[in-house]
C-alpha cells in the first residue's frame, strides 16, 4: 500500500478483507465497480488495523498511460509469494500466489470427483488464464484480450451482452 500511495497517488488503491470493501478515495473507479458490484467501499486511507487480515488488492485505472506504467512497475518488482495480474484494461490483482481461480477450480474437482472435461469457466482477464488452463472448456468472453482470447475454445458475446448466459446455452447447455 505504502508503495502504490508513494509512486501511484493517482491511482484507486481498494483492498478486501472478510467481507469488506475498503478503498483510499471517492472516485470515478470505485463509482464504476460500485455500478458494477452495487457494493459500497468504506474509504480509509491505509489499512488501520495491522492485524487485519488482506485477501485481495485491487489497483484501478482509467488512464491507460498511467495504467500500463503502474503494470510494469509492479511487475518489476518481482514480489515472489503475489500474483500481481490484470484484470480488465483498467483492473490489477495482487493477491498471494495461492489464491488463484485455477486452485480454487482444482478444489472443486478434487471434491466433486470432476474431471476436466466437465469443467468450464468464463474469463476476460489475465488473471483467468492460468483457470483456462484447468478446464475442459474455457470461453473468453468479446471484451477479454487477445492473450485471454488465445487460450479459450470459443468466444461469446462481451459481458455486457449477456456473454456468460449466451455461452452457457450454446457451448454447455446445448451439449
């Protein structure tokens, strides 16, 4: 936190414990996934309980400029026990490298004796392409990027076109 407050003030610092949303400021970002979550973050300006446990950072952007430098900078800083991974073109994950959709995928599996071509999963960011990886049938939805793009079996329409319900009904239910 102290470094993305350092290097990045411009940026929409939030981060997730229990079943809060916290953030360091009102802004366009957090007004866009408050319309998209329809939850509200409680804003504080850096994380006043130190024993309080952090499931997920999110950093946000709507400057692609300062989005990409963000990126890299984070990248670069080669934190080994975090996944640091976009999540859209204005969205950055940092969560610990345990946490990913492809364990959480192989937990299910393992409890529901699954195997893999009875799984499927939808994505459009790049923190959803190590989950492609550990289904059957992986579909990108219209918005995911090219990366994304390249590692589904079929693509659907975007998410604000109904993309996951309109791929459930052709590629799952349709079977």
């Amino acid at each position: 936190m102290t470094i993305i407050h350092q290097n990045f003030p411009e940026v929409s610092l939030n981060w997730y414990s229990d079943h809060t949303w916290f953030t360091d400021k009102h802004c366009q970002e957090t007004d866009a996934e408050t319309a998209i979550t329809h939850e509200k973050p409680v804003i504080q300006k850096t994380s006043a309980n130190p024993t309080q446990t952090i499931y997920k950072f999110m950093v946000m952007s709507f400057q692609p400029p300062l989005f990409d430098r963000l990126q890299k900078y984070l990248k670069q800083l080669n934190l080994p026990d975090l996944n640091v991974m976009t999540s859209g073109d204005a969205y950055i994950e940092i969560t610990p490298i345990s946490a990913t959709k492809a364990n959480a995928i192989a937990q299910i599996q393992r409890e529901e004796h699954l195997k893999i071509d009875q799984l499927a999963a939808f994505g459009d960011g790049e923190n959803d392409i190590p989950m492609f990886k550990h289904v059957g049938l992986p579909i990108a939805v219209a918005n995911a990027s090219q990366e994304v793009k390249q590692y589904a079996k079929f693509v659907s329409t975007s998410n604000r076109e109904d993309g996951v319900a309109i791929g459930i009904e052709q590629h799952i239910l349709a079977k």
